[in-house]
C-alpha cells in the first residue's frame, strides 16, 4: 500500500515567477516617460496669444492678417485695407485678391511695408487663417510680414484662430 505522503507533490515549483517582469516592464514605463517629457521640453514652440478686451488709443495699430480662400485681409485697429492698401474700406474688403495662380507674398509685402511707412514704432501682428487655407500659406504669409529683403517690417508675429 502507498502512502499518502508520497502522493501529493510539491506544486510550488511549477508556478511562475512574475516579480522579475513586472519590475522589468515598471523601469521600461518610467524609462518611456521621461524621455517623452524631456522630447516635449525641447520641441515647445513659444507663441504669444493675441489679447482681448475693448480697444484704446493706448493699443496702438494692432495690425492682422487674416490669409482667407479668396485672399489677403489685412485689417488694423483703423479698419480693413481696400486693395491697393491706400484707403481703408468696410465690409468684406479683400487687401491682396487671390488669383489664380495662388496667393500674391510680395503685394502683402508691399501692404504692410506702407504700413510700416506710417507707423514704424510697430512691431507685432496677428496671422489668422481660413481653416480651408493650408498650413504653408500661414507660414508663407509669416515670412511676408516679417521683412522685405534686409529692412525688417513686424518681427513680432503672433497667431491666432481662424474663424469662418
């Protein structure tokens, strides 16, 4: 006759240790981390949000370019530029028509160097754009209010939501 003793068996042998991959898994975690917070560190983008509020003599020309479908506004605290950036026009005044080629950088330019003429102690303006517009038109009209050729014109720029 067997003994019961010699029948039950030790069965904690057989279970797996799952300390070691736990460990393993919790430094892999906190290794991923830390190198996204050190990437997102580096990658800030410094953007400065345009203000809000009633307007005041105080607040200067708070010159905006807003790149739309069918072309250039640019549009300051005395109203819209008409085209050919000389009188100011109310309404749904377009300051740079688009043709068909596309979008005309060196008219902006030319607006904005007016602009500059008459107030050249400014240096910041807000870009807007239609959400149709493509993200290469806002970087392009960026450049072309930042300077023409070596004579620097709104270095200051600053973005802001497009709104239809």
């Amino acid at each position: 006759m067997k003994s019961k003793v010699s029948e039950t068996r030790d069965t904690t042998g057989d279970e797996l240790n799952i300390i070691p991959f736990l460990d393993v898994v919790v430094n892999i975690i906190m290794f991923l981390l830390m190198s996204m917070a050190s990437v997102s560190f580096f990658s800030q983008a410094e953007a400065t949000l345009p203000g809000h509020g009633p307007l005041s003599s105080a607040d200067g020309l708070r010159l905006s370019v807003t790149v739309a479908e069918g072309g250039i506004i640019v549009a300051g605290s005395g109203g819209k530029l008409a085209s050919g950036c000389v009188t100011t026009e109310a309404g749904r005044a377009t300051t740079v028509p688009r043709t068909s080629a596309g979008y005309d950088w060196g008219a902006l330019t030319a607006c904005v160097s007016e602009v500059k003429r008459e107030f050249p102690n400014e240096t910041q303006v807000t870009i807007s754009g239609d959400p149709r517009v493509t993200y290469q038109d806002i970087i392009s009209a960026m450049d072309a209010v930042r300077s023409n050729g070596d004579l620097p014109l709104f270095a200051d720029v600053r973005l802001s939501a497009g709104l239809r």
